[in-house]
C-alpha cells in the first residue's frame, strides 16, 4: 500500500504544531501517512505548486497563503468561496479542492466547551479570525458586537459593511473597547493580547469579565490565558484555543479521508498537544 503524503505550508512556519497533531489523528484513524512542513515564501508559490503540493494528498495552509493559493485549485467548497479563504487543500483523481475548516473548528470547540453563540455575544477585535467569528455567530442568530481600539474603527466599520452586504439583516455593531460594559453572555478574545511571551497582559478590564457567562480565548499559547484563569476563577465556562486548532484539524481529515473520531480521543490530543507546547 502507498503511504500517503501530507504538508502544511506557511511562512514561516518553523513554529506550527500542525506535524504533532495531524500525525496523531493519523494514528488514530489507522491511515499510513506522512506529515511534513513545507516553508514557501510567497514569491515561490506558483512554483512549489506544480513541483510539490499537487505531487501530495493534501496539505494544510497557514499566513501568508490562505488567499494566494485560490487561483491555483481547480475548485473550493461554498464556504471557502464565502470566506475567501483556503487552509486545507484535498487532491483526489487529479482535481485539487480547496476549503476551510477554521469555522467548523470553531464551532466545535464551542460546542464540546458548551459555549454558546446565543443572545449577546462580543468579539474582541476585528482581524481576519474575528471575522469568521462574527459570520458564525451571525448566523446562528446571535445579538453581535465587535469591541476594538479606536485606532481599528475604520477597519470595524468595513467589516460591518461587508456582513451588513452578505448577511440577512444581521444585529451587528461595534464599541470601543474601553467602553464595553454590560451583561454578556459569549466573550471570544480574537486579539494576540495575552498571548506568549506577554501572558500577564489581558484585553478586558476585570470588571467586564465578572459580567461575562461564557469566554473563549483564540489564543492557545498560553494554554490557559490570564484572560481564561481569571474568567474561570469568577465562575465562568471558559475554554482556550487548543480546542479550536485541533478541531479544525479534525475536520480537514475529514475531507481527505472521511475519518470519524472518537470525542475521548480528541479531548486527550487536545491535552497532549497543550503539554507538546509547554515542552516546546
């Protein structure tokens, strides 16, 4: 049997957690397969696409990529062309299909956490990950507001309008970020701000995370933020990003494979990539 072969591509991309985790869901679906890291500066990937990612299975696609790699895919699914935005590519009978599976992560992460996208629902920030937030939680029929630095209120502005242009009469809004007040019951931080090596910073005053039911932090380095350890210690469900990043692993193994998981299983790769990370 012919081993299967398998990338992500980035850069750079010496950092990503990708080979740990897709190895490992690999392993447990029983498929023979090859994980590598292919770093592709952006000049180089109209190259390394007819010399090596169409030679592979399928690969995955990190910064800067996500958008470049579209022209080359002979087709992406309906929520990739939504998104305008590929990070898994699947190649099968010499077609080449593109998706993303960065919401349905998302959306799983939240449901094995129990956190809903229900009633109010704030994102702090309004990058490129607060905006598949923000259409998930849309469509689910969340009341949405966006908190930012006064300094993204351009930016917020033209990610409104653009959902406002997509959606049905979407309920979306935006605030500063240092007047956000209010009972809120899904806080998700989509800014860097806690992140490693500065994990003694947090991007919400304590006072507006007391009033917070839910918190989910993108972040997954820290494994647990300031942000989750103090929402935790006030009572709140709060959950960090490792789920997200291995769930939408999860799900791009599902488009090259169709492999199923058993949800014990994922719970403990979570587990065991968080302690890969603190290793690192």
């Amino acid at each position: 049997m012919n081993i299967k072969k398998y990338a992500v591509i980035g850069h750079p991309i010496g950092h990503t957690m990708s080979p740990f985790i897709h190895k490992r869901l690999f392993e447990l679906s029983g498929v023979d397969a090859e994980y590598g890291v292919i770093d592709i500066p952006p000049e180089r990937l109209g190259y390394e696409y007819e010399s090596t990612l169409k030679n592979l299975d399928g690969y995955n696609i990190t910064i800067p990529h996500k958008q470049a790699v579209i022209p080359f895919l002979d087709r992406i699914d309906d929520k990739a062309a939504m998104y305008g935005s590929v990070n898994t590519v699947r190649n099968r009978d010499g077609i080449s299909k593109g998706f993303t599976t960065d919401p349905d992560g998302f959306l799983k992460a939240l449901e094995y956490a129990k956190i809903p996208l229900s009633d109010r629902v704030v994102i702090l920030g309004c990058g490129g990950v607060a905006r598949t937030m923000a259409y998930e939680a849309l469509l689910r029929g969340a009341s949405l507001e966006f908190a930012v630095r006064e300094k993204s209120a351009d930016k917020v502005k033209k990610l409104i309008d653009e959902i406002k242009s997509t959606l049905d009469n979407p309920d979306v809004s935006y605030c500063d970020i240092k007047t956000l007040d209010g009972d809120i019951k899904t806080l998700i931080n989509a800014t860097p701000v806690g992140m490693s090596p500065n994990t003694d910073a947090q991007p919400v005053s304590d006072s507006v995370l007391k009033k917070c039911e839910n918190v989910y932090d993108a972040i997954y380095n820290p494994l647990d933020t300031l942000l989750v350890r103090k929402a935790k210690a006030n009572g709140s469900n709060a959950e960090g990003g490792m789920s997200m990043l291995v769930w939408q692993a999860v799900v791009a193994h599902g488009h090259w494979d169709d492999s199923v998981y058993d949800v014990d299983d994922i719970e403990k790769l979570c587990a065991d990539a968080a302690k890969e990370l603190e290793n690192r």
